[in-house]
C-alpha cells in the first residue's frame, strides 16, 4: 500500500513538474518570439532582433517581400524623424494596413508606441479596425500614417480622413502615399482635410510594382479653426485655376456652324476628352450625374452616361430632371439608381406654361413611324397657334442654382447633361451670378439656336432666336472661367 501512494506521489510530482516546465516554455515563447508582453512589461529576451510568428501571416515575415517593405518604411520613416514629423516619442498609428510592415518598420527604428489597424486584425502588429471608425479617443495619436494609396481605395475618403483628423492630436502629422499626382486630385484631397495644414508634397519611387511611383503628402492638424474650402460660399471661381490645365486639353470647340448638326455635333461624342479620363477622381465625397432635360431613361442616362463615361470605377447616384410627365412613370422602377424631380430647371420657385413643341422635323417623324413626343420647353407666356402642333401644361420650375448650393459642395465630383430647350441661355448666367458653377465639374451642354432643319433643306428652325454664335460665345465664356463644357447634340 506505501509503495503504491510513493508511486502516485512520482507521478503527480512528474505532472506538475512538466506542467510548469510547458508554461515557462510557452511564457517564453509568447515573450520572446511574439512580443506581446513588451509592451506590459518591457520585457522581452531578444527585443531587437525578433521575427513576430503571428499565425495567418508566418510565411510574410520570413519572405524577401517582407523584408523589402520593411526597409522602404524604415527609409520613410527615418526621413521623417529627421524632418521633426515624427520623433521615438511619438504615439503613433498606421491605418488600413493588412500586413504589419509599417508599424514593424516604426518599431524597428524606435518608435516603440505604435500600432496598425485593419479590418482583420493579425496580432501582435495589426489590431482590429475600421477606416471610418478607429478604435481611439479623439486627440490620441502624435503621427498616423496611411500608405499603399488606401485612402483612393476607401468607398468613403471623406469619412477616412475626417476619422484621421478626429483621431490626431492638434499639431500631430499625418502622411499618406497615394497614387494621384496631377493638380486636380491633390486639392481633391486637401479638401478632405478641413483643419489640417499642407506641409509638404514629395514625388517618390515606390518599392512594390503595383506603385512604382508614390505621391507623399504630409499635413500638420491646426490647433485651431478650419482651413477654408474655397467655393463653397464663393461667387468667384478664380480658384479653379487648376481646372484651366484640363480645359487646355479638352477638345477644340466646333468653331463653323454644321450644316447637319444632328450629325456633327453626335459625332463629336467621338472626341471628347472626358474630366475623369485626364485626373484622378478618387478623393471626392461622392459622385454625382445630372440630367436636366432627362426624358426617358434610355435618353441620354441609360444610353450613354451608364454605358460610356469613364467612372473610374467609382458608384454614381444619378438626379434626373424632367418636367414632362410622359416620362416620369418609367423612373418608377429606378428608385435605387436614379432620384427623378419632376419640375423644371429654372432661375427661380415659381409656376410655368410648358409646352411639349412638335415642329415640323418632329412631327414628320410622329406621323411616319408612330413614335416620339416633341421636346418640352418653358413658355413665359401663353403658346402661340399657326406653325406648331403645341401641347401646353402648368409645370412647377424650381431655383436650379441654388438646389446645386444646398445640396451639393465643392467635395462632391459633379457632371451635368444640360438638354433644356433654350433655357440655357437664363440658366448658365445664373450658375455664374449665384457661384453654383463652381460646384460643376464637367457639363455636356446642348446648346439650342436657329439650326438648319433636318426635315427641311435650306430653312432653319424659327423656334429659337439665338444664332450659333451666341452658342459659341456661352461654351467660350465657360471654358475661360475653368468649366469642361463639351458639345452635346
């Protein structure tokens, strides 16, 4: 019996024995090779010369990718400590980084208080995290760093940056590496960041191929107050200085007036230089197309804006404009893609004769296939009888320019097809007078005058009193004041 309990003694002694052994192991495991506990303790074996083991990611730390991001952050980074952006001090968080290799590289070169967040976290390096929501107080981080142009591929740049502000304390500095490098994008991206100051824009070599080439933007948080974003509250567009360099590029205005212009003028589509094919539109709040004028959806917004214009892959919410009745029940069924206001684009609120105008071109086209609806117009005063076939309604007009103000701002990247019968004439003056026209990045305008008819060789349309003349004189005036206005038909 006593040598059966010495027996089981041994072997619970031989239990505990092992069992404390496999802890003190795994506690210098954990200590040694993750690094956790440092941060607690500040202790570690082989702090300076570890290789974290982090489960999902165990082949990256050993690979030459790794290494090579590692160095190129370090290189950043070390440049930053020398310019007084950052210091070994600095409370520091890189945002949107899957991998590690940016706070790997902070903690290489001292700056031991930092941390990274991704939507996955891969501890120790990467915590949990959102870009539009990080984890932290307000005023917490002495230096945040955004690389990899994350922030071009947010959906949401804006509530990105204004979680990068909220997050940085007053006189802290953010850096991002982005991708964009013309003028446009960069005041784009200033907008964004409403109480920061520019510091610096540096052109760099990038060391994945994915960016070879790096834009490095360095801002400083304002103690106080707002930097102001112009054209918001402005009338005077003389900001839009950088718009100018993409009008220089747009293509040439049809200066001799076409005998066919229901064929010229389409085919010029052909030419256009679209504002989203010459910079990079990615640091906008949202995007937006307007279609005034819109008819059916087919028209112009199914036909041509979804299918053609470049996008950049970006989601745009899509207003249609459209007095018309007729039109309005098919917009019904595209209540996720397109809002539809049914009124008409006008300089001020008030009620308007409109009449649906069949000329003699249209109605040769109703009488002979069967189809089409003359195009609407705004009559101010009651429709004359005789030449045309004039269906006439009260309509409710509404202020176009000061819809755009309350609705839209310089933050937001807008596009405007502008098909309005004529109006054109008291809309873009009134753009110009109220400062809307600065909140317009690129318009397609149809500009309305007594044209050559289609139908009728040798005569032109009485519908209209302007001369092509005047309509080369209002896409001159845009074009001078900065606007990428372009030919419609």
């Amino acid at each position: 019996m006593e040598q059966k309990l010495s027996l089981l003694r041994n072997i619970v002694a031989y239990v505990l024995f092992f069992g404390i052994l496999a802890t003190v192991i795994r506690f210098a495991y954990v200590v040694t090779t993750i690094g956790e506990s440092c941060n607690l303790y500040n202790f570690c074996f082989f702090k300076n010369n570890v290789v974290p083991q982090s489960n999902p990611h165990n082949h990256l730390y050993a690979s030459r990718e790794w290494d090579k991001a590692v160095h190129f952050y370090s290189s950043i980074f070390q440049d930053m400590i020398s310019k007084g952006y950052l210091s070994p001090h600095s409370k520091s968080l890189c945002v949107e980084a899957p991998n590690g290799h940016e706070v790997f590289a902070l903690k290489k070169i001292g700056v031991e208080d930092s941390i990274e967040i991704f939507r996955k976290a891969a501890k120790p390096l990467v915590i949990r995290g959102e870009d539009d929501r990080i984890p932290f107080d307000d005023n917490t981080f002495d230096f945040i760093f955004s690389g990899g142009a994350r922030i071009e591929m947010s959906s949401r740049p804006f509530d990105f940056a204004s979680e990068i502000v909220r997050a940085l304390k007053p006189q802290g500095f953010a850096v991002f590496h982005v991708k964009a490098n013309d003028t446009y994008s960069l005041n784009s991206f200033l907008d964004l960041f409403h109480s920061c100051k520019l510091i610096k824009v540096l052109d760099i070599d990038g060391f994945n191929p994915s960016m070879p080439y790096i834009r490095e933007i360095v801002l400083k948080k304002a103690i106080h107050g707002y930097r102001k974003i112009p054209g918001d509250d402005s009338k005077n567009c003389s900001f839009q200085a950088h718009k100018q360099e993409l009008v220089q590029k747009a293509e040439p205005l049809i200066e001799e007036e076409p005998l066919k212009p229901w064929i010229t003028l389409k085919r010029n589509i052909k030419n256009v230089k679209y504002f989203s094919s010459m910079v990079n539109i990615s640091f906008k709040n949202r995007y937006v197309y307007i279609d005034v004028g819109a008819r059916n959806y087919g028209s112009s917004i199914g036909s041509w804006f979804m299918k053609q214009y470049p996008k950049q892959g970006k989601s745009f919410h899509v207003y249609a404009i459209e007095a018309d009745k007729a039109f309005h029940k098919q917009y019904a069924s595209k209540k996720k893609a397109v809002t539809l206001l049914p009124y008409a684009a006008w300089v001020r609120n008030e009620t308007l004769s409109f009449e649906i105008n069949d000329g003699p071109a249209q109605e040769k086209v109703n009488k002979t296939k069967n189809k089409g609806r003359g195009m609407g117009r705004i009559q101010p005063v009651k429709s004359s009888r005789g030449e045309f076939n004039s269906e006439v309604n009260e309509i409710q007009g509404f202020d176009f320019a000061e819809w755009l103000k309350n609705t839209f701002t310089k933050r937001d990247f807008v596009v405007i097809k502008m098909d309005v019968e004529g109006t054109e004439f008291d809309l873009i003056p009134k753009l110009f007078e109220t400062g809307a026209i600065c909140l317009i990045d690129e318009i397609f305008l149809e500009c309305h005058y007594n044209r050559w008819q289609r139908c009728c060789p040798g005569q032109r349309s009485t519908k209209y009193k302007k001369h092509y003349r005047h309509c080369l004189e209002l896409f001159t005036s845009l074009r001078k004041n900065g606007v990428l206005v372009h030919q419609w038909w």
